[in-house]
C-alpha cells in the first residue's frame, strides 16, 4: 500500500511539473467551478429533486418548508454569481436556470399559502361561501383563479427541471465530460399514489444554444396559460399540454419582447 502511495504521488509530482503556470491557473480554475456546481447541487438539494416535482405535481401542489427554503436559498445565491465569459454555456444556461427560479419562487409568493410545515397552493373556491345574486360569478372567477395557478405551477416546475438539464449539459460540454455520467439527465415525477406515478426528463429539444439565456416573466405566463384554459375553470374539461408550452418570453421580429 506504501509503495502504491509513493508511486501516485512521484505521478502527481511528474504531471505538475510538465505543467506550466497557465496551465496551473486553468487546472485551480477548474476546480473552484466545478466546487461551485458542488455547491447548486447540494443547495437546490438535486438529490430530492423527484420529490419537489412530484409534489409540485400533485393534485393541489404544494412545497414543504424545507423545498422552499432550497430554492430560495438557491436564487439568493445565484444572484451574485458571475460565470466567466471563456463558459458561454455554464453562463446562460445558469442565467436561464436563475431567471426560471425566480418566476417559480414569484408564483408561490403570489400563489401558495402556508399550511403547517407546507406552502399549499391557494384555493379561494373553498374558502367561503359564495351566496347572492353574483355567487356563481365569483365562484367561477375563483376556481378559474385555481385552475391557472394550478397550471402555472406545473409549467414552470417543467421548465426549471428542463433548465437543470440544461446546466447538466453545460457542464458536460464545458467543464466536467463525466458529470453525472451514471445518473444521466434529471428526472421529473408526475401523478399521485392513488392513480399511479410516472417519470419523464424534461429537456429543451431541439438544444440550440443560440436560443439561451432566456427570460420569463411570471405576467406573461398566467395570461398565455388562461388563453389556453379558456379562462382556467377546471370544469369546463380544458387542459394545457404542459409539455408542448414554452414559458419563455417570445422575441418579435425587431428582436425585442412581448413583455
């Protein structure tokens, strides 16, 4: 075992010593990027990420405390980093990760309220009784108000797990080609116990890097998302084909946003 010891490090000696100090810098470089992508992972708690999308996912969505703090904490931190110009990819694929966390984070401000140890999706339709003359009226407008909220939520929890896999690829490409080599992209968990679970990967295809960063805004996303519920009451039978829905805000023809 000594002699094994000695050997890897005469090794190590031998390679550090063919390398010259810009290849030194790069190699330390490296290294403090790769722990910063240590550091997204442990914060955003990737290990659990099934469990976030699948009780975002449910039936009545819903984050525990410690989800919420995650992706807080999670936005808070990239909000200060700066990802060098010689990465584009790490750079706008963690520009477009950040810019989907936020929006997400916005909507369950807006949209949950806290229920115990969990932020429980708000259902104002439940929450009174809505007698009168315009009681149906606001009724309607009430659960239609949950019935987009609902939707919302599980576009943008697909489009942050489509941005994780864009930061997966980043890395890949540009930094470690060995990066998550056995698990492969990141998973998203839909459905409930009771009619059954299931798992997709929810990637931007076709990757056409051109296309990042993006930008979102959480306005936008609700109106689109209620033109295409036809106003959101659940009961009306319209569904949105979350998968096929790009939150991202669109680029005219001048080359600004619909914003």
């Amino acid at each position: 075992m000594a002699e094994v010891v000695k050997m890897k490090g005469a090794h190590e000696a031998s390679v550090d010593a063919a390398m010259d100090s810009v290849d030194k810098d790069r190699v330390r470089f490296e290294v403090a990027l790769a722990a910063r992508i240590d550091r997204w992972e442990a914060t955003l708690d990737l290990a659990g990420w099934e469990e976030l999308t699948r009780c975002l996912n449910s039936v009545y969505p819903y984050v525990s405390n410690n989800q919420w703090r995650s992706l807080t904490e999670t936005a808070s931190w990239l909000a200060g980093m700066h990802w060098p110009p010689r990465y584009p990819k790490l750079a706008a694929a963690f520009e477009t990760h950040g810019a989907v966390l936020n929006v997400l984070i916005g909507h369950l401000t807006d949209s949950f309220v806290l229920d115990g140890d969990q932020h429980s999706i708000r259902r104002r339709h439940k929450e009174t009784w809505f007698g009168g003359s315009d009681g149906e009226q606001r009724y309607t407008e009430a659960i239609s108000q949950f019935g987009v909220d609902d939707a919302v939520a599980s576009v943008l929890i697909t489009e942050l797990t489509r941005s994780v896999n864009l930061v997966v690829t980043a890395v890949n490409d540009e930094l470690l080609p060995l990066y998550r080599f056995n698990d492969g992209s990141v998973q998203m968990i839909e459905g409930d116990l009771f009619w059954g679970l299931w798992s997709s990967h929810p990637r931007y295809d076709p990757l056409i890097w051109e296309s990042f960063p993006r930008a979102y805004a959480l306005s936008d996303i609700s109106s689109r998302v209620r033109t295409e519920l036809h106003g959101g009451d659940p009961r009306t039978g319209v569904t949105l084909a979350v998968g096929a829905f790009d939150p991202s805000l669109r680029v005219d023809a001048k080359g600004g946003t619909d914003d």
